[in-house]
C-alpha cells in the first residue's frame, strides 16, 4: 500500500471549499428517475445526460471529484472523447462506485445487506487503469419495526471494511458510505442512536481490517428526523447532533467526511451543510463537504428533461447548485442566494 499517494488524493478531494459529485446511479436508479420524468430509458440517453454533466462549464470550480458508474466509465462523447479524459482534463478525480447494489438481507426481514466483493481486487485494478482514483460502496441501513439488528449492522461494516481494504492494496481511495435511511417517521434522536452504534461498529470493522484511516473518505448521512416524522427539527438541530456524533465516533485522523443527500430538498441539504459550518468551523479534525446525486443533479435533470434544446440551461442549473454547496461549504450559505441564483 503506497499511504503517501492515498493521502494525496484524499487530500485532493477534499480540497478547498469543493464537493464530489455522484454520477454513479446504477442503471436502474437513473432508468427509475427517466421514468419520473418520461425521458427514454436507453443507453444513448443515459449517456447523453453523462454527457451534459461532465460537459458542464465552470463544473470544476465547484467539483474536485466525481463518482462514475461503471457504463459511464467506458462512454464518451458524441464527438468519441471518453467522459473520463474530460474529466482529467478539468482536474476533477474520477471515481467509480463499486458494489453491486443493496439486497434483501436473507434472515433478516426488512433488512439489507450489499453485494459486490467477489473479483473485486482485479475489478479495481481495471479501473484504477482506466483512470479511476477513488470508489464507493454503499451500505444501507433501515430504522423500522426492531431494525436495524446488530447482525446486519456488523455485516455491513464488515464488507465495507474488506471493501475498503482491497481498494487501498490497489492504491485507490475508499469512499466508506454507511447510509442511514431517512425513510420512516422516526425522531432526530433515533437516527442520532442507530447512526453512532453505525459508525462505531464501522470503524472497529475498519480497524480489525487494517484500513488506514488517513486513505479513506466516510459518507454519512447527516442525522436528520424521518421524512414522515411529525417533528421536522431546524438546520442547527440536525447539525448539532451529526457533528456531535461524528466529534464522538470518527477518528481525527480520517482526512474527509463527505455527506450523501439522501432525499433531502437541494435546498435543506445546502442549508444543514452551511449550518455544521457555522457552528462547528473550528472545532471539526477533518474537512466537512457534500457528495450528494440528486440535491444537486434533480433541477438540472428536470431542466434537461432528455431534450437537446434544453442542454446548456440545464447545465447552468447544475452548475449553480454545487456552487451553492460550495458556498455552504465556507458557512456563507443564506437562504436569499436560492432566490438570486433562480
Ligand atoms: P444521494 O445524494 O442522492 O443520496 O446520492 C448519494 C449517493 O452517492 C448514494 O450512494
């Protein structure tokens, strides 16, 4: 394991007051968010809104990294130019998402559990010499009728470990992606439970495992009340309780935490980031920033809408929400900037 060049490209990702960005919906995820919007679920479409995304000017101010998918790692452009070559050339690291996606946990009713490790140091090895500089692998957690059980939540740190593990033995960055599920009517402070007993499983798992935590990235999701939860709590509760949990279970010597969305409103998202920054600037080991898919992908998806006419104001949009994150990455973020940016 070559640690320096982990740290150096986890360093990059990190960098400034930029976000990653996640591309890597599988196809049946961006097949089921065409279907929302009636755009044809094809491969050419799938590969023309890839397109507009790695194509979007300025995207590089706000973007250092972005997590591809493993169709979209080997498209190119209308013109033949591959995605990943634009995106190296615009010094955004590519990255590649590499578990195969979350099933029924068998013995475990209503649970899931994450495919994905068998092959999977070769599997690396071909993507780290097609570009890729840094994967993920996401593992999912449900709050509901007695879940999550400890069995499930062990498992699932337990593979996101050896995931993590195979991936610095090939010199690529683990991005360790524990997500909570916001689906239910849960409180803030169930979340806040089920996500500490999480991460301090994880990183035991990580440590048993020989992960070095200065060459990893977490993405969490931020510790939020159930989106059917009569008791939707304020930017500064959601934020007290995720940077105080985190200030509890994440190791100081972990380089980035970047949070994932989750079904938040672009706007909440934005907000609850600006929020940690705030309240937190001096007092959080490691740097703090977004790697979100749809709070900043939905406008401009709707935008597109799969019509080439509406391509470069689709763009714009895109463009604008992760400059948006990138300002509430600085703790600059108000509410009036939506409007302004409309
Ligand atoms: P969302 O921001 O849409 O939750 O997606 C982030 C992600 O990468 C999920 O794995």
């Amino acid at each position: 394991m070559e640690l320096q060049s982990l740290k150096d490209i986890a360093k990059q990702m990190m960098a400034g007051n930029k976000g990653l960005l996640a591309m890597d919906e599988s196809t049946s995820t961006c097949n089921k968010r065409f279907e929302a919007l009636n755009i044809p679920q094809t491969e050419e479409y799938r590969r023309k809104y890839r397109e507009l995304i790695v194509t979007t000017p300025k995207l590089e101010e706000a973007i250092s990294g972005a997590i591809l998918f493993d169709e979209t790692i080997r498209q190119s452009t209308a013109n033949g130019k591959l995605f990943i070559d634009i995106l190296k050339e615009k010094g955004i690291i590519p990255g590649i998402k590499v578990d195969e996606g979350a099933i029924n946990m068998d013995g475990f009713p209503g649970e899931k559990i994450t495919e994905g490790l068998d092959n999977l140091h070769n599997r690396l090895t071909e993507y780290y010499k097609l570009g890729a500089r840094f994967a993920k692998w996401r593992a999912v957690i449900t709050i509901g009728n007695n879940a999550p059980t400890s069995g499930s939540i062990k498992a699932n740190a337990f593979l996101l470990a050896r995931y993590a593990i195979i991936c610095q033995e090939v010199g690529i960055v683990p991005i360790v992606e524990p997500e909570v599920l916001m689906d239910g009517n849960h409180s803030l402070k169930a979340c806040a439970d089920v996500t500490n007993e999480v991460l301090h499983t994880l990183f035991n798992q990580l440590y048993q495992q020989r992960v070095n935590f200065e060459g990893m990235i977490l993405k969490p999701n931020m510790i939020v009340p159930g989106l059917e939860s009569p008791q939707q709590d304020n930017a500064d509760a959601v934020a007290d309780a995720t940077i105080n949990c985190f200030l509890r279970c994440v190791p100081a010597s972990v380089p980035g935490i970047a949070f994932l969305s989750g079904g938040q409103s672009p706007e909440l998202a934005s907000e609850r980031l600006n929020a940690m920054h705030v309240r937190f600037k001096d007092k959080m080991p490691w740097a703090l920033t977004f790697s979100y898919s749809r709070a900043v992908q939905q406008p401009c998806l709707e935008k597109w809408n799969g019509k080439d006419e509406n391509v470069a104001e689709a763009q714009r949009l895109l463009y604008e929400r992760a400059h948006i994150n990138t300002i509430a990455r600085d703790g600059k973020y108000t509410p009036e900037l939506e409007h302004q940016m409309a």
